[in-house]
C-alpha cells in the first residue's frame, strides 16, 4: 500500500511547474494546482498505476472572498484510491471576474452535478461540461447564493402558475 510519500514524490516530479503548494497533514495529501493544470493532474492520479485514484468523492467550491487571499474561489476536489484507501485533496484557485475551470467529467462522468452544484451556487464555469445549467435553483433564479458578495434581501423572479405563460401539458 502505498503511503503519502510516494503520492508527494510523484506529484512533485511531474508536475513541480503546476504546484503551487503541496503538504500532507496527518498523512492526508493537499496539493494546490494552477487551474490550467487540472485535467492533467487528475487524469495523472487516477491513471497511474502506482496511484489509482479512481473515485471522485466530492467536488465543492469555497468563496475567499473575506479570508484575505489573492484568489476569490477555490475549487476543492477529493480523490480515493479504491486499491490504497488513500485520500487526496486537490485545490484549484480562481479568480473573481471569470471563475473558469476545465470539466472534469471527461475522467469522471459524476462530477456532472458537482460542477453543475458549483456553477448554480458559486457562478464556476467549467468549460467542456456536457450541459452546465442550474441544478439546485430554477432557471429564472438571478445570481450565485452562496457568494458572500450575494445580496440577502434580493428578490427573486417569480415563478410558477400565473407568472409565465402556461402551455398545455
């Protein structure tokens, strides 16, 4: 089984250009990337025959907003090598005006409602994405509610019965 060594070592030489950080905290690997990377990254550690992440557990995103770093988002991807019951946590940090990532559903084809959650929520785009529109809110909803700039007192379009014109069913 492979230790949190051997993914530090791998990672550190192929990929030295693309990281920005790289620890291991009780024994779990972080690596924080640059967002043209992350294809390659991932593709990488679920490939590698010595690594085998072949389970995206979750993607989520964070807003930076107000925890003063340079980037305004992150995008946090978790891996799980089903061979090694190892973990790791890759990072991706974007910027504010046009918070835009490379789809993962090429390597992972149910990272499809993640990147949709992150899209609807956050206002990620992720290029190459089979069909990014909101998951979570309705189609008509203005804006990205889990922004910390997002307006608590924003009014919403109404919908339902009443509010568009009806087609018959």
């Amino acid at each position: 089984m492979p230790d949190a060594s051997l993914n530090l070592e791998k990672l550190k030489a192929q990929f030295h250009e693309d990281i920005l950080s790289l620890d291991s905290p009780l024994g779990d690997v972080t690596i924080v990337i640059r967002a043209a990377a992350i294809v390659t990254v991932a593709s990488f550690l679920k490939t590698d025959p010595d690594l085998q992440y072949n389970y995206l557990m979750d993607l989520s995103a964070v807003d930076c907003l107000r925890l003063g770093t340079p980037h305004r988002f992150e995008v946090v991807y978790h891996l799980f090598s089903l061979s090694s019951k190892q973990r790791i946590r890759i990072k991706v940090p974007l910027d504010g005006k046009n918070p835009e990532l490379e789809s993962l559903t090429c390597l992972w084809p149910g990272a499809n409602w993640y990147e949709r959650e992150a899209w609807d929520m956050f206002g990620i785009k992720f290029r190459n994405h089979p069909e990014l529109k909101r998951i979570l809110l309705y189609e008509e909803f203005e804006g990205h509610p889990l922004r910390k700039d997002y307006p608590i007192n924003k009014r919403q379009p109404l919908i339902g019965p009443g509010s568009k014109e009806q087609t018959p069913v």
